[in-house]
C-alpha cells in the first residue's frame, strides 16, 4: 500500500491516511535533528560574535539548503525502505493469520468431529451398559434357577441315598443268609471232597507204586537196549576206521553224533586229538559207518539219537 505520491513538479504529497507508527516515529526523529541542526548553528553565531559578511550569509543559507535537501531526501528513502518492510510484514503477518485461520478450521473440525465422536462413544456406551445390565440380569436368573435345579438335585440325591441303601442292607442279609447256606454245603462238598482224596490218594499210591516197578523194569530195559545198540555203532565205526599209521598211539579225540529219521548222521568235533590228520580219520569213519540202523521201540531211539563217541587210536573207541 502505498504511503507518498509524486507529483508534477518532483515534491512529494503524504498522506496521511497512510502514516503509520513507524513513519511517525521517523518523521520525528528527523525533525528533532534538524531543530537541534538549527539551534547548534545558533549557538556558534553567537560564541563567535563576529558580523557576518553578505556573501558569508548566503553561502551558509545554501549550505543549510542542501543539507536540508539532504535530510529530506534520506527521510524519503527511509521512509520507503519502512513503507516496503512493513509491506513485508503485513503480508508475512496476513499469511500468518491466513495459516492460524486455517489451522483453527481444521481444529475446528477436528473439534466437531471429536464432539461426534464422543456423542457416538456415549451413545454406544450406554447401549454396552443396557447390554451388560440384561445380560446380569439373564445371568442372575440363569443362577438362580441353577440353585433351585441344585438343590432338587440334591434333594434326588439323597432319596437315593436312602433307597441305595436300602437295598445293600437288604443285599447284605440276603448275601449273609446265601454265604450260610453255601457254607453248608461247602462243607458237606469239603468232606465228599477229601472222602475222594483219600480214596483217590490211595488209588494214586498203589498206582505210582505199580508205575514206579514198571518204570524201573522199563528203564533197565532202555538202558540195556540203548547200551546194546550204540556199542554195536560204536563197533561199526572202529571197524571202518583206519588205522593211522605212523601217529603217536595215545591221540585222543572226542566227537558229538546226531542221528537222523533216515539212520543218516552229523558228526562235529567236541575235542581234538591235537592232530588234524586224525581227527578227520576218526570222522570219515563215522560216516562210513551210515546208514545207523534204528530200533523199533521210540523210547530207545529217542535217547540214541543223539550221543558223544571217542575215539583212541590204540585202542579203537570207547
């Protein structure tokens, strides 16, 4: 906004509608100065007290014409160098406002959006209270009722007590006049019972006892049929072995015999002679020997079906 105009004729016009504080102020300051200008040229007239020449005068007016010309000039530049920086802060200060006037609408907003909010926030709170208030409510009744199913449940409870009872006691007396009548019989059963055993035992004794002599006569008849027929195998086998010439006549060797259903045989070391050339003599004459006639009787075959034979070399087998 501008503050001065220039005229026609080069002065310049100011308006004062357009003065503002820091113009004024400057004005002021200017026109301080220039009356203490004045006064100081005073003072030194009258210390010197010396009449001043015509062409002294004039020049001193012309001196304090261009120094007023001067002044006025540096007032008009200051002047304008106030006009544009308070033209700066009133546009600085406007978009200030500007932004303080936007900011406050948008708090405003905010303002108006929280207080809806907050309605909205009350407004469902008191819906979550009515919620809450109906829901204990439903609870209260809810556990109320459960008492009263409680307590006729307990109620039931107990009369089946009474009625379970009830029937032990009758179970028991009934269990106590069976367990009576079981005893009873249970003894008439006990005596029956060792009646038999004694008989039974008796019969059992005189039995083992007839067993017994039949088993001695059985067992010494297995015996000597088993003695019979490994000592005519082992016979069999000391006819087929060669005699090892050269080797020492006290080599000694073990072998483990199984027979077979088909009168076959597996023979494996149990103790070497200590002499490889032996103990695979006395081996090979084994197997010579095959095929094992078997006995008829099980008994007997079942105990030679497996035996150990050892073989000397001086004496043949024993």
């Amino acid at each position: 906004m501008k503050r001065w105009a220039l005229l026609h004729n080069g002065s310049i016009e100011l308006s004062p509608a357009h003065y503002t504080p820091y113009f004024l102020a400057s004005v002021l300051m200017h026109v301080l100065l220039l009356v203490f200008f004045i006064f100081s040229l005073e003072a030194s007239y009258n210390d010197n007290q010396l009449p001043a020449k015509p062409g002294e005068i004039v020049q001193a007016t012309i001196v304090d014409q261009t120094k007023v010309d001067e002044e006025v000039r540096r007032l008009k530049t200051a002047e304008k160098q106030d006009s544009q920086e308070q033209a700066l802060r009133e546009k600085q200060l406007t978009q200030k406002l500007e932004q303080l006037k936007h900011a406050r609408e948008q708090e405003q907003v905010k303002l108006d959006q929280l207080k809806k909010d907050m309605v909205i926030a009350k407004q469902q709170e008191q819906e979550r209270l009515a919620e809450i208030k109906i829901f204990k409510e439903k609870e209260q009744k809810q556990l109320e009722d459960l008492k009263r199913e409680k307590e006729a449940e307990k109620k039931k409870l107990a009369a089946l007590d009474d009625q379970r009872q009830a029937e032990q006691d009758r179970a028991k007396q009934m269990r106590q006049e069976r367990e009576k009548e079981e005893k009873k019989k249970s003894e008439a059963k006990r005596k029956a019972t060792e009646a038999k055993q004694v008989a039974a035992a008796k019969a059992a004794k005189d039995a083992a006892i007839i067993a017994e002599r039949a088993a001695v006569e059985s067992q010494g008849r297995i015996t000597s049929e088993v003695q019979k027929v490994l000592g005519m195998w082992a016979e069999r086998i000391k006819s087929n072995k060669r005699e090892a010439f050269g080797l020492a006549t006290d080599l000694y060797c073990k072998l483990a015999i199984n027979v077979l259903p088909d009168g076959n045989v597996k023979v494996r070391l149990l103790q070497s002679s200590g002499n490889a050339i032996y103990d695979d003599l006395s081996i090979k004459a084994v197997y010579k020997s095959e095929p094992f006639e078997l006995p008829e009787d099980p008994m007997v075959r079942e105990q030679i079906k497996s035996f150990e034979l050892g073989l000397r070399n001086d004496e043949g087998s024993e």
